[in-house]
C-alpha cells in the first residue's frame, strides 16, 4: 500500500502541472476548478494512506516531550481553523507532565481527532489532557450530531463513514480516525468514541504514560 501510493504521487503532480499550463491557455476555468478539487482530494488522500501505513509498520521512535511542548503546534492550528469556521475552541490548562512517545505519529492523531470534531461542531470543540496514576489522557468533545452507538465501535475503520450526518457531503476521505487509531495503537494505547449527555462525540485516546516501559 505504502509502494502504491508512493508511485500515484508522480502522475498526480504531472496532472496538476498539467491543470497549470491549461489555466495560462484560458480553458474552461470551471472545468479546470473540477479538477484542481479531485486532485487535491486526491493528493490528500494518498498522504493519509502512507501516514496510515507508516502509523500501522514498525517500532516508532520513541522520545521524552512535554505534553504542553508536544500539542503546543497542534492546537495553534486547530484554533485557527476553528475560528475559520465560527467554531469555539477551548483546550483546558496542559499537565506540565513529561511523557514517552512518537511525536510526529501521536500529534497526527490528535490532529485529526480535533479536525474531526471541528468539522462536525455546531458552536464548539473542547479538548482536555489529563494525567492519571500510570495513563494519561486526550478527551475531545464537540457538539454536533453525534454517532449511534454502532457508528462509534466502527468509525475508526479505514474509509468508514457514517450513514446520517457525518457522510460524504463533508469532504473527508474516510482515513483520519483511522489513522489515530493506528497511531495510539502504536503507542499501546486505547481509542473510543462514545455520544456525550448533551448530543455530540466525545473522543478519548488513553495512552501508558511511560512509554519506553511499554518496548522495553
């Protein structure tokens, strides 16, 4: 999967040069936006793919961040898109906790928890980390429609969608939450969706907190 995909990007980027040159030629610019919107798709389709098969292959490289450190980028972000969006985002005060893990993998994760949940939000997203004993933990809650409770046990599969609000019409390929689950799973951790009390999803990755333990 991970050779596949690497060998689309080529004929890929010959198309977009191609869509390139066609605007200079002033051809049918409706056409041509048609596209530019199947190859950007497209392209972010490919890049979820190898994420997900880097996230699901190997040992990660495990190092010691701060979690304030480690979402700090993450959730820059996240509140700029949101605010794009008319979207309130709120993160509670970071743990000044050390933890073990892959950076790059896990921020993917969280990312596209949080992007998940902005999407689907009427007015706001929550996000709150919390340390408990040997675990920490990443809660995301927003307040859109929400998933029966067998949508949240399959969501998390490659290319899922949900069969009422959260579908197509979103613009999603079906990989993010697939690729957090793989990504936390990595990590030997745990990831669920469940439906808040108020309507919505509430997202929780639990991870181990000393994640060099956890290979050794």
């Amino acid at each position: 999967l991970a050779d596949i995909s690497h060998e689309l990007r080529s004929p890929l980027a010959r198309l977009q040069m191609a869509v390139g040159l066609a605007h200079q030629q002033n051809v049918d610019p409706a056409a041509l936006a048609r596209i530019e919107r199947e190859a950007e798709r497209m392209d972010s389709m490919i890049g979820q793919l190898l994420t997900l098969t880097r996230a699901e292959s190997g040992k990660p490289e495990i190092s010691p961040v701060m979690i304030s450190v480690l979402f700090d980028r993450t959730f820059a972000d996240a509140r700029f898109e949101a605010s794009n969006r008319n979207i309130r985002f709120e993160v509670a005060a970071l743990p000044q906790q050390t933890v073990n893990v892959n950076s790059m993998l896990l921020c993917s994760a969280v990312e596209n928890v949080v992007r998940n949940a902005i999407r689907y939000a009427e007015s706001s997203v929550s996000v709150t980390v919390s340390v408990k004993e040997s675990q920490w933990f990443v809660v995301v809650k927003d307040d859109g429609p929400g998933l029966s409770e067998e949508e949240c046990s399959s969501v998390f599969a490659p290319f899922y969608r949900a069969s009422l609000a959260r579908d197509r019409e979103s613009g999603g390929v079906g990989l993010g939450l697939a690729i957090a689950k793989a990504a936390v799973e990595m990590h030997h951790g745990d990831i669920k969706a469940t439906r808040n009390a108020s309507g919505g999803l509430a997202v929780t990755i639990s991870l181990p907190l000393d994640g060099r333990d956890t290979w050794s």
